[in-house]
C-alpha cells in the first residue's frame, strides 16, 4: 500500500480445510494481509475466496485499485469493494458460485493472462492464481516457491539446487521451522566451513559450505512462502551473506600452509587486496547504481548484466573456481584465479556504472530489458 492511502481491510469468504505450506488457506491469506498492512478495519474491504491460492502480488495489486475483481471462471477470486453493495455482490458470488454481476466493479479475468508490474524487475508478468485442493498443494506450493523470488541470481542458486531446496523448503514448513531457524544453522555451517578451509580441509570445507549455500536459499524462501518474513531475520540472513565471504577466502589462502603451497607475503597481500577490495568495491559500485537509477539493480539493466550475474565474482561463482582447482590438486592456483576474476568482474561492473551514466544522461532515465521482454 502506498503512503497516505486509506486503510484498507481484508475478508475472508468460505471455508477450505486444505492446507498450504503447513497453514490453512485463511491464515495465509491473513498474513498476507497483515504484511501488506491491511486489517479488520477500512474504508473499502478487499474480500478474497478461501478456495484460491494467490501469489501475494495478486492481494497487493487488488488492494491498490478499488472495485477491481480478479476473476476465475468468472467467480471472484479477489475483489476490492468501494462499499456494502459491492461487497454483498462479490461475497453472494463466492457463496453461491456464480457469475459475478459487475456493476460498476472492473473485472479482470484470470483466463485472459493479465498482467501487472513487478517493481522490483521493472517489468509485467501474470503471477499465480489456482483453485486449492489437496491434489493441487504440490503444484501451488511449487508455484508459490519459484514465485517468491523472481530476480536474477548465480549459476548454481538459479540451476543447481533449486528442487533441493524445495524438497528443504516443504520440509520446514511441515515440521514447524522457521526461517531464523534454518539460518541460525546455516550460520554454523558457515562458520564450520571457514575452520575446515584454514585447516586446508578443503573437500570437507567445501562440502560443509555447500549445505550452507543450500540452507542460505532456503530460510529465504521458507520465509516468503510461509509469510514470515521480518526485520531480524533479514538482517540475520543478509548480515552472515554480506560478512563471510572474504573469510572464506582469507582462511582458504592461509589453509595452503598444510599443502605445502602457501603463498609469499607478497603475493598473500596482493591476492586479499584484489579478493577483499574488489569485493567491496564491487557491492558499493552495485549500491551507487542503485542509487542513482530509483532503486534499479545494475543486474537486470540489460540482458548482458543479467547474463553476467550468473558468473560475476560472488561467492557460488568463486566456490565454482576453487572446486575446479581442487579437481587438479591446486588449491593455490584457485585462490590466485578467484582474485583475478574479482579483478574483472569489478573492472566490469566499473564500466557498466558508467555506461549507465551515459545512458541515463542521454535518455533521461534508465529502463530493465525485463520490462520489454
């Protein structure tokens, strides 16, 4: 909800005892509303039928525009009443489980694929809506955890381990844990992993590190799923995301003291400058794009930048370096190979920085290639 609107409150209509997520359709919904600060008082009333299952963008769309129905064979699925007789016609179809009678309401019918804006890519899409029944939790659960994070992200967070997770994911949700707690065992994972790297235990490090690169996936999308998201648990996940890499890196070029293949202090030094500066350089570059550009990641400018953030020198492509150099027993030449690629891809991201400076002066602002495809 936009600043200063009128509140807006929220409406359950019908009984469904399927769950989703481990949580009845009605409480979703709730928290749903809860987080997009609707409540049990308001000037009009978003009604939602409980024998639906919604991507949350769906509720946030509807609430922002009064008298708009979302529709699926021509039952409301959601529907934003401006007053008591608006909202009698939408609850009577739900009830009933017939044809709406618009009136004055606009309807948007699921059928015909609309499309609204994700602002977080700048662009349109047709988010999730299905009938909720037991033979269909798997495939809204499926759809509601690739819907819960649409943004560009690295090779193997976008093509390794995404069905693991999910396997994780419902898991969690069944058994009652929560996001912070999946992340707390991340956490010890991650710290384990830096012990084993400094104790050149690189195979058992990197093992270690995987499962926390899977854990890392999933408190995220445990937590947009199950709708329970929050300020903590952001700063938990992102703290420990934002923190430990260059300990992973600093400890893996220390750990080559048990290998017989440390590094000189020269090159030591030269390799953490390289590692260490251009991983901060690069995440200040990333915010000053950002900043400059509305709020716009630099990775879904153009579709070479979402092209390049599947291999630029983050963590999952760097780890990708050091398992290759450990398949040749090289553990030293891995750690040199992940400073020069931070090198470039820092270099890289320099000169995209700039070309959006260009563009931007050009053209008067810049535009997502995910808004035109």
């Amino acid at each position: 909800m936009t600043k200063n609107a009128p509140p807006v409150a929220i409406e359950s209509v019908g009984e469904n005892p399927t769950p989703i997520w481990g949580l009845s359709n009605r409480e979703r919904t709730r928290r749903i509303a809860a987080a997009s600060a609707l409540g049990s008082d308001g000037a009009t009333l978003v009604i939602a039928h409980d024998a639906y299952a919604w991507d949350p963008a769906w509720l946030r769309h509807i609430a922002e525009n009064p008298g708009l129905v979302l529709t699926m064979g021509n039952v409301p699925a959601l529907g934003h009443a401006r007053s008591e007789e608006e909202a009698d016609a939408i609850r009577t179809s739900i009830r009933e489980d017939r044809a709406l009678v618009p009136g004055n309401l606009t309807v948007l019918a699921y059928e015909n694929s609309p499309t609204i804006e994700n602002k977080q890519l700048r662009k349109r899409e047709t988010p999730f809506l299905m009938a909720l029944f037991p033979d269909t939790i798997r495939r809204i659960e499926r759809a509601s955890y690739f819907g819960a994070y649409k943004g560009v992200t690295d090779i193997l967070t976008k093509y390794l381990w995404p069905e693991w997770a999910l396997v994780i994911t419902r898991l969690c949700a069944r058994m009652g844990i929560t996001p912070n707690m999946v992340t707390a065992v991340g956490a010890v994972l991650c710290v384990l992993a830096t012990v084993l790297f400094a104790r050149g235990e690189y195979w058992a490090g990197m093992a270690v590190g995987l499962g926390f690169m899977v854990l890392d996936t999933v408190d995220g999308k445990l937590a947009r799923c199950t709708i329970t998201s929050s300020w903590w648990g952001n700063v938990f996940d992102h703290g420990i995301d934002l923190i430990h890499p260059p300990f992973w890196w600093w400890f893996w070029a220390t750990g080559l003291a048990y290998w017989g293949m440390e590094l000189s202090p020269e090159s030591f030094n030269s390799v953490m400058i390289a590692i260490i500066g251009g991983y901060v350089l690069q995440r200040v570059i990333e915010g000053v794009f950002m900043r400059r550009n509305g709020g716009m990641h630099i990775h879904v400018w153009r579709r070479f930048d979402s092209r390049f953030r599947l291999i630029t020198a983050r963590r999952n492509p760097n780890m990708i370096i050091l398992l290759i150099a450990m398949v040749f027993g090289r553990p030293d030449f891995g750690i040199v190979a992940v400073a020069w690629w931070t090198v470039i891809s820092c270099a890289i991201h320099a000169v995209r920085l700039l070309q959006a400076e260009v563009a931007r002066t050009r053209d008067g602002g810049l535009t997502s290639w995910l808004s035109e495809a």
